[in-house]
C-alpha cells in the first residue's frame, strides 16, 4: 500500500473478526515497532505480545476500553522503560499501527486506567519504574469497521476526514498567525 | 513509496539541502497530521509553519539542537493543547514525518530546551496552558544524510537496523516472559 495513503486512511478498528494475525505480519509489525526513531535511540520501549485470550480477557477489566482488548485477535502492550518519554510512545505505536493497516489489520491504541495501572504492571511484570504506555489491540476488521483499502485515492480521503480544517489547524510563524 | 517500506526505512534527517519545501508537498504532511488519530477524536494539536528563515534562527537558541531549526528548509511546530497528551504528539508527529519520507523530504523531531519553554511559547503565541510538544525540522537530505529510497528492499533495512534484536525488544504474554 502506499505510505501517503496509508497514513491519511488509517483509522481506529474496535471489532475484529475471528481470525488470527499470521506470525509473520505480526513479526512486520514488530519489525516496525523495532525500526522507530527515538531520542538518541534510547529505544525506550519493550513490547509484550498478548495472544492468550484468557489471559487478555483477565488483563481487559484493568483498560478503560475492556472490549477492544477482550475481542481482538492479539495485541501488543508498549512498555516504556522512561514513563516519562511519552512522545516516543506515541511515535512507536503510530508506526505499528500504519504498518498494520498497510498489512490489511486494523488496530486501536487502549489506555489503562489510571486506577489500573499498578495492577496491570505487576500482572505483566513490568519494572516499577516503567509503564504501560498502550495496549495496541489488532484484528482483521470485522463487517462495518473501517478496513484497509489500498486502491483507494488518498485525496478523496483527506477531502472526507472528520477533522478540522486545515485552516484551523495551522498557523504561519505564530499561533495567531 | 511503499508504506511498509516507508515506515521500517525512514531516519532521522538533520542537515538538509538550501531547496525550499514546495507548498504542496507541505500542505500534504500537514494532511498527514491533520488524518492522525486521538483521543475521542479530540485533536489536541495545532500546527506552527515556521518558513521565514531569521525567525528560525532567533528561535533556534531555545532549541536542545539549534542548527536544526537554523538549517532546515521548513519546520512544524506542534503545540499540544492539553500537555499531558504527549503520547498523541508523538503520533502526529510521526504521522507526519512518514508522510514526509514518502515524499522525499527528511525530518527530525527536536525538543524544546525545558529552561527556554516559556520563552519559546511566549514568542509564539501558545497559550500558557499549552505546550511546543516537538518542532519537526524538514527539508531534503544534505549529501551524506540518510535519504527516501522508493526501491530499497525493507527487509534488507530491518536486517541491518542499528537497533537492539527483536528478541530483546519482544516479550511473550509477560514481560520476561
């Protein structure tokens, strides 16, 4: 698929078919993950696969969106290792999530809750000084969701988002400008 | 370009020719920011084109890595309206460089210096309550810097990354599991 498209035509997908996500486009997507830029390529993140569905389903009480993680074919937990380094988890999700989407999966990011988020870390493991970032739950698109279509014109796309208009959202040289 | 490709192939660029960002090469990376997703669809971002060059260089002394934004061709300030989002900055902003690679032209996210981010957001005009959450510096590639490659093979650049194996990056069901 083309990457201009990909990016502008990637959206969230919440329902999933029931299909699993073959290890080798799961490995691409980790791939992605792994190639991400960070600052000075700290590489502050780890990635913990979920694919046992009870174990997602025990994890899924602890997300402020229980389903996603409950119903997807498998999801990839983003531990940042600096929980303080938010923005380079932000980069290296986007990219697992356009590479899925380019790979015909859907994706979501999932935040924990707050009042969560302890427990979550002790039942995965992760070191108290880190955290779990997101929870990127994956799937084949179920029937209705937003799907990969990698024909499509990436400006009739654009000219459709449910966004703001450009014109609200750039400035030249000021934020008044 | 290939967006599996575009994603696994793109690096960060910091020198860059004296060759202008045509304008629509720069409205479609800000398309690519403006696509991006959020939470709850909330779009906590604007955009600051900075071009006029001796505004960037009085800009650039607040800047972790001034020459950058001395240097580039053009450059994207992203201000985050609520500051706490910065894991949604570093989707933006990703979105955005991708996009760019994709189109040839190379970019670097650069970090405010923290003693210099009141300064640098009274001299743009961001609101006390916002943040400059990342200036994405662009601009084609200088000779030597890593460049586009429309034809390269990504599993030769994921087989040569300067990153740590997958097998230290990737966990099972648990952290060290």
């Amino acid at each position: 698929m083309d990457a201009y498209l990909a990016v502008v035509a990637k959206r969230e997908v919440r329902e999933y078919l029931d299909r699993p996500v073959p290890e080798d486009v799961l490995t691409k997507i980790l791939q992605a993950g792994r190639a991400t830029g960070s600052a000075k390529n700290s590489q502050p993140w780890r990635f913990i696969v979920l694919v046992d569905r009870e174990h997602r389903h025990d994890l899924a009480r602890a997300m402020m969106a229980p389903r996603n993680l409950d119903r997807c074919a498998v999801a990839i937990a983003v531990v940042l290792l600096n929980e303080r380094l938010r923005f380079d988890a932000g980069r290296v999700a986007q990219d697992m999530m356009v590479a899925a989407w380019a790979l015909g999966v859907g994706s979501c990011p999932n935040s924990v809750r707050p009042d969560e988020h302890d427990r979550m870390r002790q039942d995965l493991g992760v070191p108290p000084e880190a955290a779990v970032a997101t929870i990127i739950t994956l799937g084949y698109p179920a029937p209705g969701q937003p799907r990969p279509r990698p024909t499509a014109d990436p400006e009739k796309i654009v000219a459709k988002l449910n966004r703001l208009p450009l014109e609200e959202l750039v400035h030249r040289e000021h934020f008044s400008g």
